[in-house]
C-alpha cells in the first residue's frame, strides 16, 4: 500500500522560527519517519527563500505573499496552487485559524472532496488594536472554516476551552501538546557557563501583546548583578533598544536576533530565570522549554501558563499578574532566582507523543473517509 500523502499548510515554515514553525517542524520530520508523504505549502514574505526545495526529507513549497505582507499572510498563489493540486494529497492539514490560509485550504477541500484537519493555535483576539477590530467580521468565515474540518488538534487544553467557549460547536477535537526535546541538552551535559552573572532571559516574537518592554522595565529594579538577554525579532524591536537607553541599561541589557536552535538551548541552559509576560498564548512552548532545561520562570497568570506550570515540578513556575508593576515583577525575579536548579525536568511532553497524537488522527479520519467514499 502507498503511504498517504499529506499536506501541510502554515504560515511559515524553517529556517522561519516561532512556535507554529516549530511544531509545523517537528509535525513534518515525524510524520515523515512514520511512513506518511509530506509535503509542506508555506509563504515566503521575504522571498529569500527557495520556492521549492527538500528539506529533511519533506518538500517544501514556498509562496509569496501580497506587497511581501507578514501579518496577515495573505497568499492568493498559494491558494491556487492548492485548488489545483489538493487531489494529490490524501489529507490536508492546515494551521493557524488566525490568517486567510486555513480558509484557503477549507475551500480548496470541500471543493475536492478531500479531508481536512485544523490547527487553530487560537488566542481568542488579535494581537493588535486593528487585528482585534478584525476578529469581528472575520469570525464567521473563521467558524466556517473551523467547522469544515473533520478534526481539530489543539495544543492545550485552554486553546479547546476557549474555542468551545467562543465559537460554540465544533467538529470532534483532539488535544496534543507540543514538545520539548531535552536530547541535545543531555547529551552535551556539562558545559561550561556562558556567564558569571545571573542571567534573565526572554525568548519570542517581540509583539506588542508578548509585553517584553513590562520585563525590560523590571530590569533597574534588580541588582547590577541581573543582566537581562531578549532574543527574537518584531515590530517592538525598536522600541526595547530605546527603552534600554532611556533606563541606562547600557550592557545590562542584550537584544539577539533568532538564533540557531543548538545557541538556544545553551542559553536556556545557562539562564537563571525565564519571563513571559504575554497576555495570551494558545500554549507557551518557550515556558516549557525554558523550564525543562532548568530555568526558574516567571510567568504571566494567564490560563496557558497555568496549564504549563501542570507539567512542570512544583516551585519551578511563578505565575504573576499581566499587569504586574515592575518593581514586582523584579521581586519576583529575585525570588524565582533561588530556585534555578541544574535539574532537567522530566515527564514533559514530547514530540514524538505529539506526533503520535496526530498520526493516530489522520488514521481515524482517512477511515472513515474510505467508509463513506466507498
């Protein structure tokens, strides 16, 4: 029997990084070691990137999007691709409710009879003043898309809670975290420290929601001792860079671009307390991989992280409000800080469970569309 052929269908997809991009990542990789066909349709906004190329052995298709537009991903070429093509494919898997992609993918199935599965990575509004203002008229076409699929997969089970609460009947859902993978970590086990201070860390999209400048204020309230290291890229990038001249930082504070993932775990390693400050977050993989690698972490009180704190030992996660003041926010640095333990977490979520988790899905679904096709 031939093994089925799936499409992927994201925003973005590696060397991009993010946390959609990596689970789209890791999703590809495993599926492909499981014997599925994967093929991976993605938007180049940039258009740096091959339009067409094998990469760990999964194809990846890559796509302009409209004036190279990295917001809204509106990619009409991809669209087209997919309406023509899409009976290729034994099943579609689209992400990311919050673009005009899994809308695309929707259509182009129910055209085609082919089965669809969606990833919503949902947050429940936008990440701005207008894309919140958007939600509003897009969100019956989003249900709509929603409700075409014969699977939703969540990364939480907050994301399916808020889901249930504000769209209201959905197809069957099934919730699969992602994973973090210790292996490089422990393979390299020990290494030498990056650094002879403590070190605070913030990793991710530097968006105005994700709150990066709240940490960065927290910053002269810590002793001289407490440098802080914010790695990724963003619309307030700018803005941290004067926010840390305006607080005569100086070299207390580092602003890195993305980095190859093998840096990323030295400097988790090395980190003595991990912040997240985000106001909404479908699951909070870097919490999780901050934590795993040994980080104390302190943490927005937002239902995501909660979940994530689940996972992770007692006393490792300190949950504070989003809208904690800087001087306690750095209190809570300070205290989180006499945790850092050299232990590595287990019993974490993984990739492969993931993987698992979604493979088993796409089984049941291609089931029963033979059933009924038959």
């Amino acid at each position: 029997m031939s093994r089925p052929q799936i499409a992927l269908v994201a925003a973005r997809y590696a060397p991009a990084v993010g946390g959609v991009e990596r689970t789209v990542e890791m999703l590809a990789r495993g599926l492909l070691a499981r014997g599925f066909g994967v093929e991976v349709l993605a938007t180049d906004p940039g258009g740096k990137l091959p339009r067409l190329e094998m990469r760990d052995g999964v194809v990846v298709r890559r796509f302009p999007t409209i004036a190279g537009d990295e917001v809204y991903f509106v990619a009409p070429q991809l669209g087209e691709w997919l309406a023509r093509n899409v009976t290729q494919f034994a099943l579609v898997h689209a992400h990311s409710y919050h673009t005009p992609l899994a809308l695309q993918a929707a259509i182009a199935c129910r055209r085609a009879g082919i089965p669809l599965v969606l990833s919503p990575y949902y947050h429940g509004s936008g990440h701005s003043v207008v894309r919140n203002a958007l939600h509003v008229p897009y969100r019956p076409v989003g249900a709509w898309a929603l409700r075409q699929a014969k699977r939703l997969i969540c990364i939480s089970q907050t994301e399916r809670a808020l889901l249930q609460r504000q769209i209201g009947q959905l197809p069957p859902t099934v919730v699969a975290p992602c994973g973090v993978d210790l292996e490089p970590t422990l393979a390299a086990l020990p290494r030498p420290p990056l650094h002879d201070r403590s070190l605070v860390l913030a990793v991710g999209r530097l968006e105005r929601y994700k709150q990066t400048d709240r940490f960065v204020t927290a910053l002269p309230h810590l002793p001289a001792a407490y440098h802080a290291v914010v790695i990724g890229n963003g619309p307030l990038r700018l803005r941290l860079a004067a926010l840390g001249q305006e607080l005569g930082l100086g070299e207390r504070l580092r602003l890195l671009e993305h980095i190859p993932r093998s840096e990323l775990c030295d400097w988790y390693w090395n980190t003595d307390v991990f912040v997240s400050m985000s106001q909404h977050e479908s699951f909070g993989l870097t919490v999780l991989e901050a934590a795993g690698h040994g980080a104390a972490v302190v943490a927005s009180d937002i239902p995501a992280h909660r979940e994530i704190s689940s996972f992770l030992p007692d006393g490792r996660v300190t949950l504070v409000p989003p809208d904690c003041t800087p001087t306690k926010l750095a209190r809570a640095i300070e205290q989180a800080a006499k945790n850092r333990t050299l232990t590595i977490a287990g019993g974490l979520p993984t990739w492969d469970a993931m993987v698992d988790a979604v493979a088993t899905c796409y089984s049941e679904v291609l089931g029963e569309h033979v059933r009924v096709t038959a």
